[in-house]
C-alpha cells in the first residue's frame, strides 16, 4: 500500500518522496542540484545551472499552446533544518522520513521540507507529464532562499526568458500572494569602555522571558513584548533608583524572530536588594499589565551569579546601552492606508549581544515602500552615531511592489473563480519572498505566489495536506490551460 495509498495524482508525491532522500538543508544544495539536473538529462530536456546552483529545466510548449506566453515556475530546493531535542537525525546525510496521518504528511520529528519540496515535486511533475497541455515552461529552482537568499541574488538570468513568474512558496491555499515586504538588516555596534568592578557591589542575572517570539515580519503586529526592549526599560528604572553597573547583556539569538528572553549581568549593592526584589515585582506586574491581552507569561527575575563579574561598562557605556535599548525603534511602524490590516513597515530589536570591545544591536527593518525601509534605517544610524556607534548592513533585499494591473493575476483569479465557485483572497505580505529580487532582476515581470495548505513550517512539526496539494495542483494546470488565451503582451 505505502503512505500514498488513495491519492489522485501519485506522481507529485513520489517526486516529493525522491527528493525527500536526499538531504538539502540551506548551503548543502550540490546533491540536489546535481540531482535536479540528472532528471533533466533523462527526461531529455534542456536544463541550465549557474554558478550558484540554482536549475533552470525547459518544456516546450504542447500542441495549441505555442503562441502562449512562457511561464515560469518556481520555487526554491534548500530547507529548513529542524528537529526536536535528543532526535537522531544527520541533516548533512539522513533522507528525510516521511509518515502519513490521514490526509497530513510528516516527517518524524524534524522538519519536512514541504516548504518548499512541494514546488519542486509540482515542477517536476510537469516537466515529466505526457498529457498535460501548457504553455513553454520554464522551471527555476533556486538555492539558500531560507538562509540568506544567496540563490536568487546570484541568480544568472540570461537563461531565462519567461515575463510570467508562479511562485510556489507561499503556505495558503486559495491565497494568491502578490507583494511582499523588503528588509535590512541593520547592525549597530557600539564600543564598550570598561572599567574594574567596585568590591562592594555583587553580581546577579536579571532575566526576562516567557514570552511568546515569533516571526518578525509575519506576527508583528500582534502585540507581543520584545524581550530586549522591555529589558532597557527595566534597567533605566533600575539604574535610576539604585545606580547599578552592567556587565553583560544578551538577547535573542536571531533577528528575524521576536525576541522571548533576554539576560543582564548586573552589579548591585547587597544592601538594596529587598528594594531592588520589590522594583522588580512591580515590573513583572506592570509588564504582564501592558501585555495581558498579547503576550501575558512575562516574567522579569533576579538570580545571583554563579561568579562576581570583575570588569563592568564604564557609567558612561551602561548609559548610553541602556539608552540605545529605550530609543532604538522596535515593532510595527505603519500600516498600510490601501490594504485594511497590512503592516507597512516594522523593524524588531532581534538580538543583542555582549562583546569584548562591543556591543551589537541587529535590527530586521521590513517595508513595502522601500523610501520607509531607508527611513528606518537612518533612524537606527542617526541613534547609533549620537551614540559614538556604528551601523553595517548585514543583508538587503527589494520590495516585491504591488501591480495593479497584473495580467497573471486576472487569469488565475478567473480560474479560480470558476473552479471554487468564490473569489480568492489577494494578499500582500509583510515578509521577504524571492520575487522582490527577481522583479529587481527580470524587467516587467508579472509575477503571483500561490501554494497548498502547509502548517507549522520551519518546525518538526511541519506537515502538508495531501487534498490540498491536490487541488493546488488542479488550479496549476487549469491556469496553465487559461494562459493559451492571454494576449502574447508578454
Ligand atoms: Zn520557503
């Protein structure tokens, strides 16, 4: 029988279980590249590969479909490599196991790598069928979307000549995706002056967590505290009543996620430690007041340190850290006036981190107007430098501009209309997705993100609906038939 038993169309699935095999976590693509162009090669279709490793494989039209505009079908072949605490699994070697719960497909206990497998099983299905008319396709597998975007960025385009992009990337049925956010990543570095701790101050752990994280773009404007920014209010109260020194602080540990907890290595007198203990339960209410309705498990705590620190920031340095942490802007900064609900622009105070001779600050600052991305980009750098700081640009990627006169757009809302008997939702996201960068690289490209239903991406418990894929797929190849009447603009 095996866990595909009862499905309609078993060659998307297989293709899922084939590349399943083999291991490609972000940065470890050759195997599937080479794999990818393996498959080409049998199939006896011309296939591209740049120095990056991203796959370009080409189908000719099928007969009636030569006038069509080409299509490009895309979707990216790196995952996510996730697993649970004390799981045995080697991202580098291990195929990934499948296992099937009615109509859910998972893997045991690590991610599955439906984001994004199943646009490359979709992919190749196609470029194998027999009888399935399309137009000229063209099927673009990129590289490291989930680390950096490496991929797309060094995407060499010259073997590409389609003006219409399907991007298979998104994780929601009947959602079409047509704009996303741009980013910058931002990293403020401020040098630290030290100075020897005084003898009669002891050292302890301030600490915040409980809260809840997630993704800073997609779950920004869902209230939830950020770890690092409360933790600057709690230590300008702090420094303020008491006169503490800092030794040491850190939160978060990427920043792309809203950060959960965040540590300070503090000095403080002994002698007001009952006062300080009380400041601290104030704090505890005042924060879970704030966030009752978001974010409620805060809690703000004191431990002794194992070991006295013996070198604190000088006053002037816990100062100006602990201003940075109070005045750097954090969380979303607009909304959209067009799109009721859309955030506009965000930034997230990721992760801060103590060095030998700085402190960093990351920044992720998002945006679908790109002037807004640089507005808060100089906000951070205008802060950082009246601080004696730095900033660097880690990352940078454009924004994925709305079109409102998409041709693509119309002809899949039509077919979907038809089918469903209901209208789609057109979305815009407040995250980065690879068609920002090829809209910067592919000139007057039109471009939509649709995808099945995925749950839990990025996680061991990722898994896909297997009816949902297969009502994606329907929707792909009646599209595909719709395009035979687009006017050959493109
Ligand atoms: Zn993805």
């Amino acid at each position: 029988m095996g866990i595909w038993h009862g499905v309609k169309y078993k060659e998307i699935f297989e293709y899922f279980e084939e590349i399943s095999a083999i291991p490609r976590g972000s940065g470890n693509e050759r195997a599937i590249s080479d794999h990818l162009m393996g498959f080409a090669e049998k199939k006896g279709l011309k296939a591209f590969r740049d120095a990056a490793l991203n796959v370009v494989i080409k189908k000719d039209a099928t007969q009636g479909y030569e006038k069509a505009p080409t299509v490009i079908i895309q979707g990216h072949m790196d995952m996510v490599c996730e697993k649970n605490r004390g799981v045995l699994h080697d991202f580098e070697k291990d195929p990934i196991r499948l296992r099937r719960e009615g109509d859910m497909i998972y893997a045991h206990d690590t991610t599955l790598g439906a984001d994004d497998g199943i646009a490359i099983a979709y992919g190749m299905a196609l470029l194998a069928s027999k009888n399935i008319p399309h137009p000229a396709i063209e099927v673009l597998m990129t590289v490291d979307e989930e680390a950096t975007m490496s991929g797309v960025h060094n995407l060499d385009v010259s073997f590409i000549s389609g003006k219409l992009l399907i991007n298979l990337d998104s994780e929601e049925e009947g959602k079409f995706i047509v704009s996303s956010a741009g980013g910058r990543k931002a990293k403020v570095v401020l040098p630290i002056a030290w100075e020897a701790a005084s003898e009669n101050m002891s050292s302890y752990y301030l600490r915040i967590d409980g809260l809840k994280g997630g993704h800073s773009g997609l779950d920004i404007e869902k209230g939830r505290g950020n770890a690092n920014k409360l933790m600057g209010r709690l230590l300008s109260d702090i420094d303020e009543s008491f006169g503490i020194s800092i030794a040491a602080i850190n939160g978060g540990m990427k920043s792309n996620v809203i950060t959960r907890e965040c540590e300070a290595l503090v000095l403080v007198n002994e002698e007001e430690l009952g006062s300080i203990n009380k400041k601290l339960e104030e704090w505890n209410e005042t924060f879970r007041n704030e966030l009752r309705a978001s974010d409620n498990g805060i809690t703000v705590s004191m431990e002794k340190a194992e070991k006295e620190a013996t070198n604190v920031f000088s006053k002037a340095t816990g100062k100006k850290v602990i201003a940075m942490l109070m005045i750097l802007p954090n969380g979303f900064q607009s909304m959209s006036m067009e799109i009721k609900g859309l955030v506009e622009s965000s930034t997230n105070l990721g992760v801060v981190e103590t060095k030998e001779e700085e402190v960093f600050f990351y920044n992720e600052i998002r945006s679908s107007v790109l002037s807004l991305k640089l507005n808060l980009f100089n906000q951070i750098k205008t802060i950082a430098e009246k601080f004696g700081g730095k900033v660097n640009v880690d990352s940078d990627y454009p924004e994925w501009s709305y079109n409102p006169d998409s041709e693509l757009r119309s002809v899949c809302s039509k077919v979907y209309k038809r089918m469903y008997g209901k209208e789609a939702e057109v979305l815009m996201m407040h995250a980065g997705l690879e068609c920002g960068v090829f809209m910067s690289k592919i000139r007057e490209l039109d471009a939509i993100s649709i995808a099945p239903n995925l749950f839990d991406v990025h996680t061991p418990n990722e898994h896909f609906s297997i009816s949902s894929a297969e009502r994606v797929w329907e929707f792909l190849l009646e599209t595909l038939k719709e395009m035979k009447y687009m006017n050959c603009t493109k």
